[in-house]
C-alpha cells in the first residue's frame, strides 16, 4: 500500500506543479488579477438582479448608489486592459521575434490548460459576467419543473424570484433553446436546491463541461491537422472573449460548441488500417468515428441548434472528397447524408426523451426581437433613419425585412460554401460557416461570434485575417466595455478604456506575425497523437 500511494498521486503532482509553474509567469499572473477585477466589478448595480444577495449586501452597506457604480465600472475597464494585456504577451511568435520577447518565452513552458484554469477561477463564484442569460436558463428550469412548457410560455407566467431576475425584455418572450439545455437547468435547480440566484451562477457547470472539451480537443485537432497547436490553443482557449463569456457568462453556447469541437475530434481520429495505394477508396475509408462525431453534433444541437452545421463537415474530415468522379461524388454525398440524418436523429430523439418536442421553431425569432450590434439591425435602423427624414414613418418594418434580406443571403452564402470551401477545406468550412451564421443573423451577440472565431485557427488563417479577427475581438470588447458603462452611467470612463484598448491593438498588431509553421513555442502542449502520415 504504502508504495503505491505515491504512484497514485503523481497526476494530481503534475497537476499542481504545471499551475505552480503558469502562476510564476507574469504575463498569467497578469491575467489573473484581470478577471478578479472583472469579477469584483461585476458585483456593482450593472447586471445585478435586485434579488440578488449581493444586492441585498450592497444595500446594507450602503454602497449601491452611484460609488457603487463608478467604481464597478473603473475596476472592471481595469481589469478588460490587464487580461487584453496579458493575452498578447502570450502570443506565440517566430523564433526570431520570441528570443527577443519575454511573454512568447514564458508561453513555451506553461501548459495553455493551466493558464486557462488560472484565468477562469475568480469567475467561478461570480455573478453573471456581461450579460442576464444565466437568470433566464434559470428561470426556464424553474417553468420546466412546475409543469409548463417554455417553448410556449415565457418565465414572467409565473411572476416570483426566479422571473424578477430575467431581463425585462425576455420575461414574456418563449425559449429559442434546445430542449436538452432547459432540462439540464432544470436538474441544476434540484442540485441547487431551487435558489434563484445560485442556480442561475450554476449554469456555469455545463458552460464548463463545454470549455474543458474545447481545451482538450482544439489543440490535438489542430496536430492531425498540421495546424500551429500554439497558436490555436492561444486563438482559441486563452482568447479573453472565450473566458468571460464562456466561464464568466455562462453561455450554452460554450456546451454547445465543445460538443462541436468533440464532433471534430471524433472525425479526426486516424482510422487503425491505412487504405493500399492500389486499392480504390470505398465508402468506410477514413474508419467509423466520424459517425460519433455526428452523433456528437447532435447532441450539441439538443443544446443549442446551430451544432448541426458542422455535422455537414465531420464525414469529410475523416474521408476528404478528391476527385470529381461520380462514384466519387456519390460516395461522398452519401456519408453527408448520413451524418445529417444520424445528428438529426439524435437531435429529435433527445427533444421527444425530454417532453419538450420541437417547440423552439415557434421562438426562432426571439433573438432578434430585442436591439444588438448585428449588421442586419444596423442596416435596418438605417434604413429607418433615412426614411424618417423624409418624413415616411416605418415603425420596425424596415428592421425586420434587413433581417429577412441578411438571413437570405446567410443562406446562399452557406450554401455557396458548402458546395466549394468545404471540398476542399472542410475544417475551414466549419470556422467560416458559423461566422457567416452569427453575421447574417438577426442578433449578433460576442458569444455567437466565438461559434467561429474559437475554430478559426482551422482554417489556416493568414496573417491579414487573424489581424481583422483580433480587431473584431477589440470591438467586441469594447462594446461590453460601454454597454456595461452605460448601465452604470460610467460612459466617459468605458470611452477612455476604449481608448487604451485602440492603442494596445493596434501596437501589438503593428509589432507581430503570425508563425506559418509548428514553431518552438508548441513546446508546451504535451500533446503526441499527431499523426504524420494524416
């Protein structure tokens, strides 16, 4: 016994020495007090339901009039510039730029899992970081475990703790989510034991089952890939968009897209016996894990519908489509046939075991209802602007046909590249498909562009590309940064962060490259199922 005890311990060693040795490095350590201080913020007015025990705290303490607010929103712009900080200095770099650069050096013998885990620990216990979704998952499990259905009910039908958290605008209006999501908030109630609030902050459990699936898989997908492991497990795991919407809000999103990024994994595998040279490619080339893959998709869609996009990809990442033959091409349809019907059947399997059926199609236009940064809004709001002006009074009409014209030309633009990007490229597909999905629909939100910017790195950036990436990140940031500034009447200081946030970006992209090959800097990433003959 007494010698088999160290054996067992050792993982748990190993553990412990690779967070001891990314907390020793100051660009993490810099991170770290980053999102503590987003945390603390977080506790100010801005987001905080009047239930909330924090609340209640605040109020007792006097502290929950305009102090509260001006200091929330000076802590938490602090703390956006310190993580934004942190996240360049880690960049992986060429060769020549790392020995000259502390942060890439420091990348080189820190595991990114570590820094993550790091990252991600002062939101564990925080309120809802950026936004009230967690309350309304909340809320939506509360209807599910007193009998009504949300996909025809909205959490204000049962007016009580649990509805006075939800945003007022979501309050009437039904679930667009999966119906595998709603059940899962409604056995973190039972967990919880029905508190309003915890079970809201509780939400994050299954947002990190996803974020740990992404942790895990991204990297070693990239491997197979022949794709820089270091930069996408920096792109993609440590990208300060993906901790504190992910982690610190919570989003099914997260779940759904580490399922996604499972799906991917599972198509990845290397199949055990080689197809001869001599011997034509048949329908089972590439073996039978893509079939998992798909299946996993569909379970992501039973989260949140758009996972089944990638199922479209899995059996072309297993077995690509070469050749422009008809059996080729029948071969090839085939399989994508079959990985659609085996997610959707999945899918509508998982609806019908739930109870809660395919109710979310009459809510598929909720999202939309409410005011966001999506191009189609923009334009819309616009159009109705410059209508106005000519005195023709349009209430939301022209809003809602931009909506209709942007969904329509999501659709082509899908479909265009379903046709061509994905034959030849299909990771690349994956990325671009949920970019075009999050861009063209009627709300856009930063965790619906993490869809495609998290599998970015798969699609083989260039280095133009992954600068207009970076900017969207800062753009994105920024607009959090003001929408949390407004609600805490803070504008002139989210201005100024905003600021400070233009000159960090465009001094980091004015300084660096992106690696075009595996560079030292993938040191760190024990990672060793490449397979060099994929």
């Amino acid at each position: 016994m007494s010698s088999a005890a160290p054996g067992a311990f050792a993982p748990a060693r190993r553990l412990g020495a690779d967070l001891a040795a990314a907390a020793r490095a100051g660009p993490v350590r810099r991170g770290f007090y980053g999102t503590a201080l987003i945390a603390v913020g977080a506790l100010s007015p801005a987001y905080l339901p009047r239930s909330s025990p924090w609340w209640r705290m605040l109020a007792s303490l006097r502290l929950e009039g305009s102090l509260s607010k001006l200091v929330g929103t000076v802590v938490t712009m602090a703390g956006l510039l310190l993580v934004m900080s942190a996240w360049f200095s880690l960049r992986p770099l060429r060769s020549a730029q790392a020995r000259t650069r502390r942060g890439p050096q420091v990348y080189r013998h820190v595991k990114h899992w570590a820094v993550l885990a790091i990252w991600s620990f002062p939101f564990l216990l925080a309120p809802p970081i950026f936004s009230h979704d967690a309350y309304s998952y909340a809320a939506q499990g509360w209807l599910v475990h007193n009998g009504i259905n949300p996909y025809y009910s909205g959490p204000g039908v049962l007016p009580g703790a649990f509805a006075d958290q939800v945003s007022w605008v979501w309050r009437d209006t039904p679930s667009p989510y999966g119906p595998l999501s709603m059940q899962l908030s409604h056995l973190l109630l039972h967990v919880f034991g029905f508190d309003p609030y915890w079970s809201a902050v509780a939400q994050r459990v299954p947002a990190l089952v996803g974020v740990v699936l992404i942790c895990v898989c991204l990297p070693r997908i990239s491997l197979r890939l022949h794709i820089d492991p270091a930069f996408t497990a920096w792109f993609g795991t440590l990208n300060p968009l993906f901790i504190i919407d992910f982690v610190g809000g919570g989003h099914n999103d997260a779940l759904m897209m580490g399922l996604v990024v499972l799906g991917l994994w599972l198509a990845t595998v290397p199949p055990r016996r080689r197809t001869p040279q001599t011997r034509r490619r048949g329908w089972a080339d590439g073996g039978w894990w893509w079939l998992l893959g798909a299946a996993a998709c569909g379970v992501g869609a039973a989260i949140k519908q758009p996972a089944l996009l990638a199922a479209y990809v899995v059996p072309m990442l297993a077995r690509r489509w070469s050749g422009r033959g008809l059996r080729e091409g029948l071969v090839t349809v085939s399989r994508i046939l079959v990985s659609m019907l085996a997610a959707i059947g999945v899918f509508a399997g998982i609806s019908l075991l739930t109870g809660l059926d395919f109710g979310w199609y009459n809510a598929v236009s909720v999202p939309g209802s409410s005011n966001s940064p999506a191009p189609s809004t923009i334009v819309g709001e616009l159009v109705r602007l410059g209508l106005r002006l000519v005195g023709v009074t349009t209430g939301r009409t022209a809003v809602d046909v931009s909506h209709t014209v942007f969904v329509g030309l999501g659709i082509v633009l899908l479909a265009v590249a379903a046709l061509t990007v994905a034959r030849r490229r299909p990771a690349t597909f994956v990325s671009w498909g949920y970019l075009i999905a999050a861009m063209t629909s009627p709300a856009l939100h930063s965790w619906y562009m993490l869809w495609g910017g998290l599998t970015l790195p798969l699609a083989r950036p260039s280095s133009r590309q992954v600068s207009i990436a970076i900017w969207v990140n800062f753009a994105l940031l920024g607009y959090d940064a003001v929408d949390m500034s407004l609600r805490n009447n803070g504008l002139a200081i989210s201005i100024a962060a905003v600021i400070a946030f233009l000159f960090m970006t465009w001094s980091h992209i004015s300084s660096v490259r992106v690696p075009s090959h595996l560079p030292e800097t993938a040191a760190h990433l024990v990672v060793t199922e490449a397979d060099p003959a994929r």
